[in-house]
C-alpha cells in the first residue's frame, strides 16, 4: 500500500514543475453552523504527515465557518498533468510561533494588508480599502510589521484522501485513503 502523504508529495513535485502559476493553489470547502457551503481557492503554505496549511484573516467568512463548524474538504485541480486531489478533514490553529514565522516570510505589501483589510466585510469603494493600506505604510514605515492579532492559519488534519487520474473515454482512476483507527486504508472508485 502506498502511504497517501507519500503519494501527495509525488504528485505535487510533479505540479510544481508543470503548473505555471500558483501550483499550491487549493479550493477550500467549508459550511457554517447551518450547513450552508462555501469554497474559494487559497494557497498551501505548507504540508506533511501532520496536514495541511493555510492562512487567513481570523475575522473572514471562511474562518467564521471554520469556528463554527471545523471540519473541511481542500482540493488540488492540476489541468497540464489531468489530475486532482481531494482531501476530507478536521481544522484546527496553527500556534502563534507558526503563524508568526510564516508572517514574516510575506512580502511587505502584503504585511501591510493584512492590516488594511477587513477581509470579507462590505467595502463602500476601492479607494477606502487603499487609504487603509497608506496608512499602515505610514504607521509601520521604518519597522518591521507584525502579525496582526486577527491573522493567523490552519491545519487540515485529513482523515480521508481521494487522488484521480484523467484516462481516455472517461475510464479514469480514482485511488481513496480513508483513515481507520490511525490506519490508511486503501481502495479504489469507480470512475
């Protein structure tokens, strides 16, 4: 049986070398209290046994489902190499040190507006969101900029993993991992 982080990090390898643009793009799917979805895409910031990362604005529509409901479904479409993989699982925070770490690997601009933005609220017009990001410019000018209070990530813990594989005449594979008392157990689809 193959170990499915294994098999991730084979695949995404190979879609970092093939994808032009943002091969660590993912759609997130999460649904509120309510069970209402929601998906967008965002970026893998990091992966391993231990799951997978992203980041966000703690006061966003993605991290008020999250809060409500913490379980999440994250996918990786990569068309130049026809596949995609599918992963189910609990979310948790990454701790302030991770987020923290990461933070500080960001470009300025983009320190600047995680300050500047209040990410998924109504915004009258453009041209209030860029007065916003000015004066962070001037309150941080001279100085490194920290992470906002309100800005952090998260871990998808998977407990389920489907990778797919386009085939001629739409017989294509799908291999699933499904964990069962801390164990992967493997199988296959029909397509």
């Amino acid at each position: 049986m193959t170990d499915p982080f294994t098999l991730f990090e084979r695949w995404f390898t190979q879609a970092r070398e093939t994808e032009l643009n943002d091969s660590n793009a993912m759609t997130i799917a999460t649904a509120d209290a309510n069970g209402q979805p929601a998906a967008r895409m965002v970026l893998l910031k990091g992966h391993g046994p231990d799951g997978f990362v992203f980041y966000t604005n703690q006061q966003s529509r993605k991290a008020s489902d999250i809060a409500q409901n913490p379980r999440a479904a994250i996918l990786f479409h990569w068309k130049s190499l026809r596949r995609q993989i599918r992963i189910e699982g609990s979310l948790s925070s990454v701790t302030d040190d991770v987020a923290d770490a990461y933070f500080a690997t960001r470009s300025r601009d983009s320190q600047l507006g995680a300050w500047a933005s209040d990410q998924s609220q109504p915004l009258d017009r453009r041209e209030t969101f860029e007065g916003r990001f000015e004066a962070m410019k001037e309150k941080f000018a001279g100085g490194d900029v920290p992470r906002p209070p309100h800005w952090s990530g998260y871990r998808l813990e998977p407990h389920r993993f489907e990778f797919w594989q386009d085939r001629e005449h739409r017989l294509h594979e799908r291999r699933v991992f499904v964990r069962e008392n801390g164990q992967w157990a493997e199988g296959l689809l029909y397509p």
